[in-house]
C-alpha cells in the first residue's frame, strides 16, 4: 500500500484481517494441534468432537478473512468472531474435561494459559456497551481492547507454548523451581496489564504495580532457566539444526520482550513506547513471530513432524529467520528515526517490503516440505 497505493483497498481492513487471521487463524489453531497432539491421551483425543471443532474454528476464521476486508467491523466480521469466541470455550471445556488428572508441571501451566484466554475474552464483551455508551474513542473501549490482547498474548499463547516447551523436557523438574516459576509468571501476566491501562488512564499506582510485575516476570524467568538447566545439554544434544534455530529465535525473542519491558518501567521510554507506532508494531512481532512462532517450529521440527532433511524447510528456515530479523530491526530502527525527527529512512519502505516477502517465502518453502514430507509418509 506504501510502495503502490491502491485506492479500492481499505488499508485499516486489511489491516484488521492480518491481525485476526494471525492470532486466531495460526497461533490459535496451531496451538489447539499441538496440545491435543501432546496432552490429551490418544483414546479421548481421536473423539470425532476434535476434529468437528477444528474445521468449525477453521470455518470462523475464514469467515472474518473474507467478511473483514469489505466491512471491517460489520454484522458478519462480528458474527465470525462471536463464533470463534464461543468455540474456544468449548475447546477450553475439553481440555479441561479430557486432560489426566495426575497433573505434570506443563499440564499445569497448559490448564491456566487455557483460563488465560477465557479471561482474556471479557475485554471482547466489554466492546458492546463500551460502543454504545462511551463510543470507539473512549477509553473504556481501548482498554478493553488491550485487556484481550495482553491476556491473549501473554496469559493463552505465551504460557501455552511454554507448557509445550516444558512438554519436550522427558526428565522431571524440580517441583520447588516450578512452583516459583509458576506463581510469579501468573502474578506478574496480571500485573502487567497496568502498562496498557495507563495509555488511557493517567495513574502513578498503576505505573508502580506494572513495575513490580515486570520485575516478578523477569525473576519467574530466571527460575525457568534455573529448573531446566540441569537437562539442557541433553535437550540440545537430541536437536537438529533447524530446531535450534529456532529454539534460539524463540528464547533470544523472549530474552528481548523482557529487556524491553524492564526499559519502559522508565517513565520518559514508557511514554514514547506505545506513540511510536513503529515500537508497537515491532513488539508484537516480537511476540508472535519470534517467541511464539520460534517455539512452534522449534517443538514441530525436535518432533520430526516437519522433514529436517529437506532443502525446502532448510532454505524456508533460513528466508523466514532472516526475514523477521530484517524486519524487526527495520521497525525499531524507523521508530527511534521518528522519535528523534530524523524522517523515514532512505528505502525503508522498498526494504521492509523486501524482508517481509522473505517471512512468506520462508513459509511457502516451509509449508511445501510438510506437504512433501505428508506424501511420502502415504506412499511408503
């Protein structure tokens, strides 16, 4: 749209299907595989109800990639979401219903991730009345907003992955270190949603308490680390290439969103933080392209469930990781050439454009080894 603009597109449409389609079209739905895949004992996870749900899930989030470019937010966006929304509860349901009663720690941390996004969908309920009564440009309903994203992001798919992460460890953790780790990483994801609130609402106690929580999110951390150090060296020597690749992405990113969230506890960064769009935008990558999407690819790659061997994924492993780093930097770079008025950088658009076209690369090649990988597994 910046390089060639194209007048019969609604930019913030297109904008709102990227968003929704990324959230709840992958990480939703490949999460929703993995943990049936990892969690829920064969004989109740090849129940018909898994399957049905998926393609019905599938089925709303096609609805809002079709509906959202010519209505944004109109009655069948709305209806799709709504739908998708009631879905997870179902899902949520069965998860909970089906998962084995002797609870592991990644059991554990996949139960509340799952509460996570049920909590997360108040701020959804809340856009109705915040509509009707206060309008769109309220603080009510951008609160709301960035309730559902921040329980989204770092309550659901966070901690989802993470159980998922902790799945792959075959030896037993230390219960003490988990248990720390488990409480603090719960305390601080609900204290944190204090940073977002105070965009909208001007409050020192909140500025505070998202500092505490910041810094419980970075000692749940070290206790991470702390409990699994003991089975690193065997967890890598069992890794591919590939997997370390992307494991590394995964804990490199997450490694960053901490730093970065420790550096807005300081008032003049916390302010310029979320007016740089640049920042934001690059954050939430950081997320989901690099903490979460890592992470995904590490766990399907260590599990064989994508062919290692190819030079398809190879070459897609290599487009997609160089991509997101072009990217990211390209991001972080223009956001500080704006904070200090400096203007756009010479060709950022021709180059973020670029490095984007490396990410879709990189998924094709990816996408066409597990496609490849699905037809020789059927032939022999």
């Amino acid at each position: 749209m910046f390089l060639f603009p194209l007048n019969f597109i609604n930019y913030s449409f297109i904008l709102h299907v990227h968003s929704h389609v990324a959230m709840l079209g992958w990480v939703y739905m490949i999460i929703y595989v993995l943990v049936i895949h990892f969690f829920i004992p064969k004989e109740k996870s090849r129940k018909p109800v898994y399957n049905r749900l998926f393609w019905l899930t599938e089925l709303s989030v096609t609805g809002m990639m079709l509906a959202f470019p010519f209505q944004g937010y109109g009655l069948f966006s709305i209806a799709f979401s709504t739908m998708h929304i009631l879905l997870s509860y179902l899902f949520c349901r069965l998860i909970w219903k089906d998962l084995p009663k002797q609870k592991t720690s990644s059991q554990r941390l996949l139960s509340v991730s799952v509460l996570f996004m049920v909590f997360s969908t108040l701020g959804v309920w809340c856009l109705g009345p915040a509509v009707s009564t206060l309008g769109k440009q309220s603080a009510f309903y951008q609160i709301a907003i960035q309730f559902f994203l921040h329980f989204q992001f770092n309550g659901w798919f966070l901690l989802a992955v993470l159980a998922l992460f902790l799945k792959q460890f075959h030896h037993k953790i230390d219960e003490t270190d988990f248990r720390k780790f488990y409480i603090i990483l719960i305390v601080s994801t609900i204290l944190t949603v204090s940073f977002p609130i105070r965009w909208f609402v001007e409050s020192n106690v909140l500025r505070w308490i998202n500092t505490f929580g910041v810094v419980l999110q970075l000692t749940a951390f070290i206790y991470f680390y702390k409990m699994l150090r003991p089975q690193i060296s065997d967890f890598k020597a069992n890794l591919n290439k590939e997997a370390k690749k992307f494991y590394g992405l995964a804990l490199c990113s997450l490694f960053l969103k901490i730093g970065i969230q420790l550096l807005i506890i300081f008032p003049n960064i916390a302010t310029i933080s979320h007016k740089v769009r640049n920042f934001v935008i690059g954050f939430i990558h950081l997320s989901s392209l690099g903490i979460i999407t890592g992470f995904v690819f590490g766990i399907l790659l260590q599990n064989k469930m994508l062919s290692s061997d190819s030079l398809s994924l190879k070459m897609g492993v290599k487009c997609f990781i160089f991509g997101y780093v072009g990217t990211e930097v390209l991001l972080f770079l223009q956001g500080g050439f704006f904070l200090f008025n400096k203007g756009t950088i010479l060709g950022y658009y021709q180059n973020i454009f670029g490095f984007s076209l490396l990410l879709v690369l990189g998924l094709i090649l990816i996408t066409a080894s597990a496609i490849n990988k699905k037809q020789e597994s059927i032939h022999s």
